[in-house]
C-alpha cells in the first residue's frame, strides 16, 4: 500500500507540475529607454487566439515570412493564426462541422496552416476590450516572435506556399510543417510564439484562451502598460 501510495503521489506532483510549468519571462520584452517598440495585439474570441501585428515589421525582417506577407492584399496590420489545415478555414456553420472538428482534435498528425489576413487598420480596434490585450515589445522580443511565426511555414524551394484561400477575401493560408491535435492546438501556438518573444506562458494550460489573455496581460502590466 505504501508503494502505491508513493506512486500515486508521484503522479500527482508531476501533474501539478506540469500544469503550473510557466516560460521564463526575457528581460528585453519590453523597449527599453527611447528604443522604438513594435506593437502586438492579442485578439480573442472565446476559444481561439490570434495575433495582429503591423505589416511593416513583418516584411523589413525578409526572408519567407516576409515573401508570404508581400503577396496579400492590402492592409497596415496582420492578423495571424494557426489551426487545422481543413477545420481553421472552412466557415460552414459549426453544427455541421462537430464530426470534422472531433477529427482534428483526436486524430494524431492533421495537416495545419498558418493564416495570413492583411487588415486595414489595427484589428483590435473594433472589439471589446475584454478580448483585446495590446502590448509594445522591443525589437528582439518582436523578432523572435516572427521567427516562431516563420519557423511554421512549409517551404517549397525557400518559399511559403499558399495552401487554402476563401473566395472574395483577402485572408491566404500558408502550409505549415507543424500538425495540429490535442495536444498541439491554434492557443499553444499563439502560446509558443508569445513565449518566443518572452511573455511568459503555461504551456499545459495554454489549451485555453482564457490562459493566453492572462498570460499577454501579466506581460503587459509587467511591461509598464506600454502597449495601451
């Protein structure tokens, strides 16, 4: 009994230790003195997370992710986003697609796409602020970030290729080389890439996006506010 016992309580501590695992916070998040920031918004929508960033800082960086955002339409801002290469993109009402979202959450290896849509102006202007947090990062920080973002991409001869795009929209869908499941959702992604920049994150947790707004306004608050 003493050996299941300690058995048992080893389960235990390792689950919790899993589920309070947090990312080191980087100490250059934020800018520092007159460094010029890069502003990142964190969008919400109740059980999805996006990102928006400007454009511009997206395409001086170059390289592949730079060539993907040159090819959209329009728009000073990106929104970007990750998700189930079938799932993410089909807009058909959610009741009629419960058996293909069962399939991309418990099929292991599901193909994904990274979403690329070019707005016109920052995107968390016309939402409630509750699912909204804006943070200004510095340049490192913004770059690392976009590093994660790019490091998704599936790259055919060094370049991104469109996987899926809507008629009439400007949105594109760029394949990715990561799969989507469970254990790998579109809120562990935007978890990822907040974490590649420093924003400390519960990974575990972070299949919620619940955990990914607190984790971008503990960033924010310890970042002075700067991205208000």
């Amino acid at each position: 009994m003493a050996v299941k016992a300690g058995v048992f309580g080893a389960l235990v501590g390792a689950a919790a230790a899993l589920l309070t695992w947090t990312t080191p916070a980087a100490p250059d998040l934020a800018p520092r003195g007159s460094e010029a920031g890069v502003a990142v918004r964190l969008l919400d929508n109740g059980f999805h997370t996006d990102l928006a960033v400007p454009r511009r800082a997206l395409e001086a960086r170059g390289g592949p992710l730079a060539l993907a955002v040159r090819s959209l339409g329009p728009g000073d801002w990106v929104r970007v986003g990750w998700g189930d290469a079938k799932f993410y993109v089909d807009q058909s009402p959610i009741s009629d697609r419960l058996p293909d979202g069962a399939r991309a959450f418990f099929r292991p290896g599901n193909r994904s796409v990274v979403m690329l849509d070019p707005e016109a102006v920052d995107p968390g202007r016309g939402m409630d602020p509750a699912q909204v947090v804006a943070l200004t990062v510095s340049p490192a920080a913004f770059a690392r970030m976009a590093g994660r973002i790019e490091a998704s991409l599936a790259l055919s001869d060094g370049a991104p290729h469109v996987a899926a795009a809507r008629p009439g929209d400007d949105v594109r869908f760029f394949a990715s080389r990561e799969t989507f499941s469970l254990v790998h959702l579109c809120n562990h992604w935007t978890a990822q890439v907040l974490a590649a920049g420093g924003v400390g994150v519960r990974p575990v947790r972070s299949v919620l996006s619940a955990e990914v707004v607190d984790a971008a306004r503990a960033a924010a608050l310890d970042t002075g506010g700067r991205g208000d």
